[in-house]
C-alpha cells in the first residue's frame, strides 16, 4: 500500500513536471507568436510600414506642442527652431524681443525693406488643420515623381485649377515647368529664349523701375548666349529698325522683362517692345495686389508661391509656355541646374493650392484676405502721407476686377515713395534718419529720391513704419508751420 502510495506520489510528480514543460512550451510558443505576427506587421513587405496605426502620432504631438508656445503674438516657434531650454525658442518680429517676444524696443528702425510676405501667416494660422502636412521619412526619397521632368502630375493639375478659378492666366494647352522660387525661373527662361545659333548674344531689357534681380542673373551668369543692356525704352527704335536689317539675327535678339503689377511701383505693365520673347513676371498677379482685368496669354508668363500664398521659403515658382522648343530648352536649364524642385516643397505646395482651391470664392478665402490687409495697409499708409507735401506716393486707379466681380482701389505690395523737396535728393536717407529702412531708387535704376517702402510683412512691421511715418510728418508739418 506504502509502496503503491510511494509509487502514486512518484507518478504524480512525473506528472506535474509534464505539465510544467507543456505550460513553459506554450507560453513561449505564445511568446514567439506574438513577437513573430508583430514582425510580420511591422517589417514584411506585403503589409507596409504605412499600415502600423499612429506611425505619425508623434510628429503631429511635437508639431502641435511647438505651435503652443507662446510667443506674445509678437513671434512664432519652429519645429527646427534654435533649441533653448530643450525646447524651440521663439522666433521674434522686429523690434521685438525676450524669451516669449514680449519685450518691444521704441528705438529700433521699422523694417520696410524686404518683400518678405508675411502678412499672410495669420491666414495660415487660420488654416492650419487644413493645410498642415506629413512627410514620412521614406516619403518620395527617390528622384523621380508622378509625372516627366520631375514635376507633380497632381500639383500640375491643381495649378492649372488655380489659374481657372482666379482667371489671372490662360494655362489650359500651356506647357508647365517648376522652378525653385521663380528666382530660378527668371534665368531659365532667359536661357531658353537666347537664340543658341546666334553670333551675338541676346539683349535682355527691362524697364524703369525694375526688379534689379534681372540685371543682377545676367550679370552674375555672364553667358555669351545673353547680355544685360539696360532699359527697354532705350532700345524702342533700335529694335523695330533692326529685325529687318539683321541678317544674323543680331539685334533683334531682344529679351524684354515685363513686371505686372510692377515690383516697386505696384502698376500694370504691358510690353514696350512688342517682340515675342518678352517674360511676363507675374510674381504679384493675385488679387491681394491687384484688380484682375483679364486673364492673361502671353507666350512666357512665371509665377511664385511666396507671393500667391506667402510660402518664400517653400522656394517654388512655374512658368506658363506656349511654344514647345522654349519649353525643351527650359527644362533643359532645370535638369542640368537642379533636377527639378525639391518634392518635398510640391507636396506642401499640393495641399497649400488644394486649400486654396478649397475655400475660393467663400467670404475670407486667401484673397479676400489678402486684399482686406493690403488695402487697409495702403489706405493707412496713404491718410499719414498725404498730411504732408513733403512726400508722395504713387497714384494706381480703380480698376474692374474679374475676380471679385467688382471694381477694386489699389493694394499695392510696395509703397513708392517719393521725396518731394530739391533738397531732399537721397529719399533713403530723410526715412533712415527719422528710423525706416526701406530700399533707395537707384537699386530699381530709380531716382534715389524714391524708396520703395514694403507693405507685405508682419503687423508689427508695418504698424511701425506706419508709426514712424506718421512721426516723420507730423515734424515736418510743424517745422514748415513755424
Ligand atoms: C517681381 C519679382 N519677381 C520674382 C521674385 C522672386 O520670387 P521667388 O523667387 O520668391 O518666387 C520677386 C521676389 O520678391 C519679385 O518681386
């Protein structure tokens, strides 16, 4: 009995133990299921990395936790910021400063000098949930895209709905290229319309006042193919006589640029030369800056985010092009320059349109706002300069806009202020004095008794000049009482 109880207890011993190996069997067999659907998930090339749920949880957190911070409505934070205290600092406006912005100093100079088109980030702020971006880390690493030539089948696309909408530009039946900024178009195109079988090098012209990064690209570049030769009006005669007195196509090799609205003065602008390779720069064609009066068909017409959405730093432009062999040796310029635009920018550009697009013609939509600030901006400006006759500003009429269906007063990007006394010959220095930066005439081939004051950057900005201004006349109007 002992023996069989000894031998019952020695069974259930062997017993336990099994049941032991087969609890430890299962458990790990539990363990390694687990860990290899997990694997399976997560790294198998059937079910992509994408499918993992939440993967962009913590981009969107720290995106949001940065937006958070409290600059005093005088600055922002970056994700990218310069990190203090473990954390992105805030980033501050002129005259503004201290760890949150909150500090503003009186004596420091309003900043009128750079096109810098921040009166548009409180749009943005107001956007943000629509227009906020993920770029996943293995987001379009490659060089390639959707379409040929490096360029967005989707953006291209939304551009053309763009120009529908707005009626600015003919772009149904155009070729379309993209340029980092239109800086990186202005040169392109310049490139792409020099005659490459010439003996002589094409004369690139402009008008007074212009953009001087014209001059200064071809300048810089010093191409045998293309020459800087000053101001267009110059050339009116020469280059009506010549097309028909050339053989080898020398002096009518003519490259006219066109700004419209025009950067400084704010005017539409139309061809002096009337050739066929005139660049249309419509950087300022939205109608934030000026009535729409039709949409336009020129042969070359290029346009920028940085002042249709005030994305400046995204650097992205595009050109419209009617003839095919422009086009080819355009892209011919972009490929060997730089392989197209960065697809990180098209994505953003993608959805920043696609808002765009989203809210156009809705009370509030980017233009609307766009013309509200600008137009209060350039009323205010004006009501402080006319007190005095010391200064002037440009005259811009009323205009039918096709857009806002209506006729529209001016909102010019640029105020182009003009000193009106002999003895004030350097405008520059009168505003540098009375604490306003703005940019001197003659960098626009201008009479330096001209500024170009910037109407396009932040509040604070333009409150300051406006302030300053205001200050500058009032003394005036005071010494001229006495
Ligand atoms: C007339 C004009 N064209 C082109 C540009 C270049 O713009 P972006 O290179 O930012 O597109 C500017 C910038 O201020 C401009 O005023």
């Amino acid at each position: 009995m002992g023996a069989r109880a000894g031998g019952g207890g020695l069974e259930l011993r062997f017993g336990s133990i099994n049941l032991l190996l087969l609890l430890i069997f299962f458990i790990t067999s539990l363990f390694l299921n687990v860990y290899f659907i997990f694997f399976f998930f997560s790294y198998s090339s059937v079910f992509s990395p994408w499918s993992v749920p939440g993967w962009s949880r913590s981009a969107a957190e720290e995106a949001e936790a940065v937006a958070a911070i409290s600059c005093s409505g005088h600055g922002r934070a970056f994700v990218d910021g310069v990190m203090i205290d473990g954390r992105p600092s805030c980033e501050c406006n002129t005259c503004y400063h201290g760890s949150d912005c909150s500090l503003h100093s009186v004596d420091c100079p309003a900043d009128a000098d750079s096109g810098n088109p921040l009166f548009l980030e409180p749009y943005w702020y107001r956007h943000a949930k629509g227009s906020a971006v993920v770029v996943a880390g293995w987001h379009r690493m490659g060089y390639v895209t959707t379409g040929e030539n490096f360029i967005s089948v989707e953006l291209e696309r939304h551009i053309r709905m763009l120009h529908r909408n707005v009626g600015n530009a003919v772009a149904d039946d155009r070729f379309i290229i993209f340029g980092a900024g239109s800086t990186q178009l202005l040169y392109a195109l310049v490139h792409a319309l020099s005659p490459h079988n010439s003996s002589s090098p094409a004369s690139v012209v402009a008008s007074i006042p212009y953009y001087p990064v014209y001059r200064m690209q071809v300048d810089l570049f010093d191409s045998k193919l293309a020459e800087w030769r000053g101001v267009t009006s110059n050339w009116v005669n020469e280059s009506s006589s010549s097309s028909s007195s050339s053989s080898d196509g020398s002096m009518n090799n003519f490259i006219e640029f066109v700004t419209s609205p025009n950067n400084p003065d704010g005017l539409l602008k139309h061809s002096i030369l009337g050739g066929s390779s005139v660049i249309y720069d419509y950087a300022y064609y939205w109608p934030h800056f000026t009535a729409i009066p039709a949409a336009s068909d020129h042969n070359v017409m290029i346009f920028s985010s940085s002042k249709l959405s005030g994305h400046a730093g995204s650097r992205f432009g595009w050109a419209l092009i009617k003839d095919e062999q422009v086009y080819k040796k355009a892209i011919e310029y972009m490929k060997l320059n730089t392989m197209g635009v960065s697809r990180d920018t098209q994505l953003r550009m993608l959805k920043i349109i696609k808002v765009i697009l989203a809210e156009n013609g809705r009370k509030g939509d980017i233009f609307s706002f766009g013309y509200q600030t600008m137009r209060e901006r350039w009323t205010k400006l004006n009501k402080v300069v006319s007190k005095s006759r010391r200064f002037s500003l440009q005259t811009i009429p009323s205009q039918y806009c096709n857009y806002f269906k209506t006729i529209r007063g001016p909102s010019p990007a640029y105020a182009w202020l003009k000193c009106e006394r002999d003895e004030d010959q350097e405008c520059d220095v009168v505003l540098k004095n009375a604490g306003i930066n703005g940019r001197e005439g003659s960098l626009f081939e201008a009479d330096d008794r001209y500024v170009r004051l910037s109407l396009v950057q932040t509040q604070d900005d333009f409150d300051q000049l406006v302030q300053k201004m205001d200050a500058l006349v009032s003394d005036h109007q005071s010494i001229s009482s006495v």
